[in-house]
C-alpha cells in the first residue's frame, strides 16, 4: 500500500505544484499592470502631500523635515540629486509630468518636488519584510499544503486499498480451491462494479463445476447400469453349454451395447453444445415451413400414442434462428409433449419486436413448479416410472437448453391453458 500511495501521491502533488506555478507566473504576469496602477493609485495622495510640504524650502530645512517625519511613517526617506541619475526615458517623461516612478518591484520610489527647476528627488525607501521571513512562510505554507494534500490523498485511498485487499483475498481464496469466496463489498465501495463482476463470475464458475461434477456422477451411474448387465449376461453365457440358448443373452447385450452407444452420442453431443455458439448460423426461414417440417418428424410417435400435434396459424411469416440446432430443440420438446399428453400437444410461433417465443403446450398432467428448475438438468427424469425405452436418458431437455441459450434466449416452464405444462423457448 505504502509504495502505491506515494507513487499517486508524488504524481498528484507534482502535478499541483506545476500548476500552481504556472498559475503564479501567469496571474503575475496578466495583473503586474494592474498591480502597478494600484500602486501608483494608493501611494498617489501620501507622496504628493511630502512633496508639497517640501516644495519651496531651502536644503537644509527639507532635511529636518525628513528627520521629523522618519518615525511616523516607518519609511527610508532621504533626499537625492536626479541629475545624477541615470533615468530611463519613461522616467523621465514621468518626472517630466511630475508623476513620481517606482523601481525594485516597487519598494523603491522617487518623487519630484519641483522638477524640472529643481533636481531634488525625495527618495522613498519601502522596507518589505525579511526575504527569511517570506521564505520561511512560503516554505511553510507548501508543506503544510502538501500534509492537508497528503491526508485528504490518505482519506481518499484507504477505503479503496482495504477493498481490494478484501477483492484481492477473495481471488486468493477462490484460486485456493474455496468456490464458495466472494468479495462480498457493500453498495458504498467505489470497486463494486468490479467486485460484483468477480462474484457473478465465480457464481458461475462455482455452478459450472457443481454441474461438471454432478454430470460425473450422473455418467458414471448412467454407465454403470448397462455394463453391469453386460458383465451378468457374459457370466450367465459362460455357464451355458448349448450356444442355441446364447441368443436371448446376445440379443440382450446388443441392447445394452446399443444403449451404450446412444448414450454416448447424446453426451457428446451435449458437449459440443456447450461450446457451439459461435458456429451457430441464425438466419431467416419461412416459420409455417419450418414448423411443419419439425412438427411431421415427431408425427408417427404422436399418432402411436393417439396424441394429436396441432400447430397455432398466428406464426410470423419468417423466423430468425438456425433451422438444424433449433428443430432439434423443438423436436425434443414435441416428443416429451406427446409422452405425457392425454390426447393433444399445440405449438405456437409469436413475434414480439425482434424477439421470437416458441410455445410448446400438452394437455398432460403438468409439472410441479417446485420441480420445474430441475427439468433441464443433464439426467433428470421426474417420472420414475419412466425406464430409457421411453424416457430416454434424461438429456433431451438439457439440449434444448443449450441450444436455446446459444441463440442468446432462455427457456421456461409454466401452466398451460391445456391443462399440462407449456415449454417456453425464446430468443432474440
């Protein structure tokens, strides 16, 4: 902290003092004419009065004047011969008019009495104070401008330093292995903005994770079960003698080998989801065209089922998205539709602005709104009496979320007016 505030601090101060530096030279030297007619204005009536009680008397007579006058006024007064003068022009045109002129920065005046008859001058000495004493006071004034500076730069830059070491310690924490740690400022911190930036990012790293590690899990309890009727199936083989009564068994396995393999499509394909976005092409189609072709590839399961797909005839007349990724999405939610449907499932096409909404309702027996956050989770099946023969493995809806936040949307449940539960896909 130390290195870092004198760092700003010799900045600032430097920065000021050149300032005011500049500002002392160009103030003096925009007002020294003013200053000088001020001068002239103020001192104007007292040296005329001298020069008039002066004027006409002989030598030594002005002289007792002077030495009568020397205490009361505090100033050098003496008399001097202007013919011995060097005088400059304008001096001289001064004296000439018989206007008095200053010379040392005005500390030095000259009066005529009786020019030009008389050469006499009254020299008029004003005594400033020590220059000691004025550089002391200026000396004293910087540093005590530089410590007021110092402590306000202080006041200022340890709300900021105690923030960031608190930020700094959180990353510390986070980067340790502790997902939990966030920087946890208050509204008032002038780092808030970036405090709350690493809390949202470490929510999700710390979510990501959470998923990644529950995805784990959910593979590994997904994997488990084919393979373990794999290995039961290869024993109950090894003890048959008769290979005519290996065929259910291989049968059996190549359904397990089968499963297998779709359930490793799906997770690659999961996968890539995850990091597709940038590949995804969103593009205009025609929407009736597009959602009936989606519509007919789910219509043999529908009509096995008895379930009828109706589509809504208020579709905009084109739609924004990419037709392949995004009919899967609908594919996917049509099909779970139709497996917990009574009898319809309807889907609908709106456009709000430049925003498109996907409706998908069934007329089933709904969904629990405290279950419906789950719905999209990888390997979630509400239904347990659901087996993978009809359910799949619980990561159609976890696609379609994907898929729907590649086009920068979101997906949601609510109650349908069917009675069952309506899929909401929106994006744009």
């Amino acid at each position: 902290m130390f290195r870092l505030f004198i760092r700003v601090y010799l900045i600032q101060i430097i920065g000021f003092a050149i300032a005011i530096t500049a500002l002392e030279y160009g103030l003096g030297y925009i007002t020294r004419p003013y200053e000088q007619e001020l001068n002239y204005q103020t001192a104007r009536g007292s040296f005329g009065h001298l020069a008039d009680e002066l004027r006409g008397k002989p030598l030594a007579e002005q002289q007792a004047q002077l030495r009568r006058w020397q205490p009361d006024y505090g100033l050098g007064l003496r008399l001097v011969d202007g013919a011995r003068m060097t005088l400059a022009p304008d001096e001289r045109a001064l004296l000439d008019k018989g206007v008095f002129f200053g010379r040392d920065e005005f500390e030095l005046f000259f009066v005529p009495i009786d020019w030009p008859r008389n050469r006499t001058l009254l020299e008029i000495h004003v005594k400033p104070p020590p220059r000691t004493l004025i550089l002391s006071i200026q000396i004293g004034s910087y540093l005590l401008l530089a410590l007021t500076f110092a402590f306000c730069l202080y006041l200022w830059f340890r709300p900021h330093w105690r923030d960031l070491q608190q930020l700094k310690a959180a990353a510390k924490r986070f980067g340790d292995g502790d997902l939990g740690a966030r920087a946890g400022l208050t509204k008032r911190s002038s780092i808030r903005d970036l405090a709350a930036q690493f809390d949202i990012m470490a929510t999700q790293i710390e979510s990501l994770v959470a998923s990644r590690r529950d995805l784990t899990n959910a593979v590994s309890h997904e994997l488990r079960t084919p393979m373990a009727r794999l290995s039961f199936e290869l024993d109950a083989a090894r003890k048959l003698d008769d290979p005519a009564q290996w065929r259910p068994l291989i049968d059996n396995m190549r359904q397990d080998l089968t499963e297998l393999e779709t359930l490793t499509s799906e997770l690659l394909s999961f996968a890539r989801l995850e990091h597709a976005s940038s590949t995804f092409v969103q593009e205009p189609v025609r929407a009736d065209d597009w959602l009936a072709s989606v519509v007919a590839m789910v219509a043999i399961e529908a009509e096995a089922r008895s379930v009828r797909c109706l589509l809504r005839p208020d579709a905009p007349e084109t739609v924004t998205l990419d037709a392949r990724q995004m009919a899967r999405a609908l594919i996917n939610v049509v099909r779970n539709g139709v497996y917990h449907a009574r009898s319809r499932v309807e889907v609908s096409l709106i456009q709000t602005g430049s925003r498109f909404t996907l409706c998908i309702d069934d007329d089933g027996h709904g969904i629990p709104e405290a279950e419906r956050h789950r719905v999209f989770d990888p390997f979630v099946r509400l239904d347990e009496s659901r087996n993978r023969a009809t359910g799949g493995f619980g990561l159609g809806l976890a696609i379609v979320r994907q898929i729907v936040k590649s086009h920068q949307g979101d997906v949601r449940i609510e109650d349908s007016p069917l009675g069952g539960a309506r899929f909401v896909l929106a994006w744009g």
